[in-house]
C-alpha cells in the first residue's frame, strides 16, 4: 500500500482538526500556577501553567482580558477556563483561555458574575435611571461603620472642601452577614425620613471576602430604589462592587466620595473672584465705549447748535411741502382733462344727442322701449320722447316695412 506524503502545515492542520473536534478539550477548567506571565501591547496576555510535573502555554485574548477583575501576577493560583487547540505554525498544542479565577476566591468571583449578570439584564446599571448629584448638598448622610477609617476620611475632607454642609453619620456593620441587612435599613431610613440630600455608602479598602456585603443583591435593590442620590465609595481604586455599578455615582474611595459629593470651597472662591475681575473688565469696557459715544454726540453740530438743526429741518419741510403742492395742481390738472375728455364721449353717446338730430324714442304704457311694431297693442297709449318734451299717443294701426 502506497504512503500518502503531507506537508507540515497539513499535518498541524489535521491534528488541530482533531482536537478542536474533541468535546471535552473544547471547554476545560485547568488550575495550575501562573508562570511568565506578559501582556503585550496588543492587549493579549501570553502566560504558562502549571503543576509540580507539568506545564501547559497559554494564551488569553485581548476581548476576554478585558473582563478580568484582578491583576494576574506570576505565582498566583488560578483556574483556567477555557478551550485546547493547536498552533500550527509551531505544531504545538495550547489553552486558549477565556476566564480567570484565582483559587481560593473562585465561588465569589462566580457569584459576583452571575449577579452582576442578572442585574445588568433587569435594567440596574443603565445609565437612565442615574440621579444627578446635588451640587451644594445642606445634608449628607454616611453609611459606614462609625469606628472606621472610611467615615473619619468622609467628614475630615468635607469639612476642608465645604463646611457648610451637615454631615449624619449612620452607623452600621460593613462586614460580616449582618452587614447588609444594617446597609438595607439605612438607607431605607435616610429615604424614609428625608435625612440629607445625598447618601455616601462604603468602606475602607480589604479582599473581597471584607467587600463583600457591598456585592450583595439587597443592598443593590435598596440604592437602586433610594430616592436620595447615592455615592458608592467602597475600597481602593481597583476594588469594584455591585455598589458601585447600581449606585447614581461611584467613587474611588471614600475620601474620593466626599470630593464628589461636595465643592471646593476654595475652588468656588477662585471661580467667583474670577468672574468679578471679568464683570468688572466688562464693565469699564462698556462705559468706555458709553464715554466714546456720548463725546461723539457731544461733538456733533446739533449739540453744539440746536436751532440750526431746527432751522434746517424747517426748510427742508417747506421745500417738500412745495414739492407736494406742485404734484398736486399737477395731479389735479390731470384728472380734469382726463374728466372732460370722458364727458365728451359721454355725451356724443346720449340719447338726447340723437333727439336733438330728429329721432324719436317710443315708450310702451309699462315705460320699456319699443324696438319692435309687436311690441305694441293696437289701442295701447304709448309716449313719445321728442328733443323738447313728449308725446301722448294712441296706436291705430301697425304697419310692417
């Protein structure tokens, strides 16, 4: 039997084929340890896998690393998920990996998923439903423990930036079960009773597992149905909760959260010294340019000469009021010859022109024109129209031309 000859390339292809056809390597779930871990300017992350006794390379998209919620970090545990496939052009086989969870924080992470998911699709975290944030609160309410950091940081730099405002500390658990069950009642009572105009919720920073009452679903219902504004200020900058997503605003820390709830005094002081410089500016230009003017009309003859200006206004008004009497006569001299020519016409078109050449106009008894001898009754009195007067007659007789 004759050997069929292939080439590299179709021999990678074919085992590629092979394996890209085998159900259980199309979604796998490896843990191992991360090792040369690199992220290259293409967004892609190449890393490999492994154990005590073997290793696996890896690869993970720029499209599925952007999903990823921590930092990876060479040594860290981790399971893989993901699909196995073949290179072809290096004939070796890696793990195309989609998603990332370290181990140790893998049932978290999931859940965290699953209900950022189930949120997202109720409508949670669109944008539309964001309340604004009152810019000169009178009232802020701080939904935090009363023995952390978080608060002291809260009211420590809303007091630099705008003492104005009230600060109401309502004290509750931020870790543990009780936590969020205290954060739900809180913010209830605060919308209950109309304590402040916006809300500051949060913590200092900790692992996910200290976060966690800010991942839990009552909570996200309660800010999502706060009718007070609510500012999610949980943990460090890279930390990011269900809070942060449901609530109007999210901030940083909470530090950064009293920065967003309130102005800087001293900023707004710069603000409005700057626009009284500029109304000021505005306004000496404008009474500059009201100087200028009123010089300009200071200057001018009829100031100087008031009854000059009248004098020359009154001779302009009797030059028109000739002109106006000239095309007058004028007008009148037209529409008079226009008149007699009109009644030239109408008279040659008289009736009395016509009698007075001979004609007579013969009237039946009811005054119409008798154009015809029928017209006329044999006995009927009829009237003559002559040039000077009428005639009374009688019809005798009619004879036909």
């Amino acid at each position: 039997m004759e050997q069929k000859i292939i080439t590299v390339s179709q021999l990678n292809e074919h085992i590629r084929a092979l394996i890209d056809d085998d159900p259980v390597l199309r979604g796998v779930c490896v843990q191992g340890e991360l090792s040369n871990y690199k992220v290259y300017p293409s967004g892609h992350h190449y890393f490999t896998l492994k154990d005590a006794e073997a290793s696996v390379r890896c690869v993970m998209f720029k499209g599925s690393a952007s999903h990823l919620r921590f930092r990876p970090e060479s040594g860290m545990g981790v399971t893989a998920v993901g699909r196995v496939s073949v290179y072809p052009r290096d004939g070796a086989y890696q793990l195309y990996v989609t998603e990332l969870i370290p181990q140790g924080m893998g049932d978290l992470a999931m859940a965290f998923e699953q209900l950022k998911k189930k949120l997202a699709a109720e409508g949670l975290f669109d944008p539309a439903h964001k309340k604004p944030i009152p810019r000169f609160p009178a009232r802020i309410a701080v939904i935090t423990s009363g023995a952390g950091a978080a608060v002291r940081d809260i009211i420590r730099v809303s007091g630099a930036r705008w003492p104005m405002s009230k600060i109401i500390v309502l004290p509750v658990r931020v870790q543990g079960t009780e936590a969020p069950p205290e954060i739900v009642g809180a913010i209830n009572y605060a919308n209950r009773w109309k304590v402040a105009d916006v809300i500051i919720t949060g913590r200092g920073g900790g692992s996910i597992e200290d976060l966690w009452a800010f991942n839990d679903e009552r909570v996200a219902r309660a800010i999502y149905e706060s009718e007070i504004p609510v500012i999610s200020a949980v943990g460090h900058e890279p930390d990011v909760t269900i809070a942060d997503y449901v609530a109007d605003l999210r901030a940083a820390t909470p530090s950064n959260g009293a920065e967003l709830a309130v102005p800087d005094e001293g900023e707004l002081r710069e603000v409005l010294s700057a626009a009284s410089v500029r109304c000021s500016q505005a306004m000496k230009k404008r009474l500059e340019y009201c100087r200028r003017m009123l010089d300009d009309l200071a200057g001018r003859s009829v100031m100087q000469s008031p009854m000059t200006y009248v004098d020359k206004k009154r001779m302009e008004l009797d030059m028109r009021r000739e002109r106006l009497a000239a095309e007058q006569e004028r007008r009148i001299a037209e529409k008079k010859q226009a008149f007699v020519g009109l009644t030239a016409s109408l008279d040659a078109l008289s009736p009395l022109k016509v009698l007075s050449r001979g004609y007579a106009i013969a009237n039946g008894s009811d005054g119409s024109v008798l154009r015809k001898i029928s017209d006329a009754e044999i006995g009927e009195q009829i009237d003559v129209a002559l040039s000077d007067g009428s005639l009374r007659c009688t019809v005798d007789e009619r004879k036909e031309r």
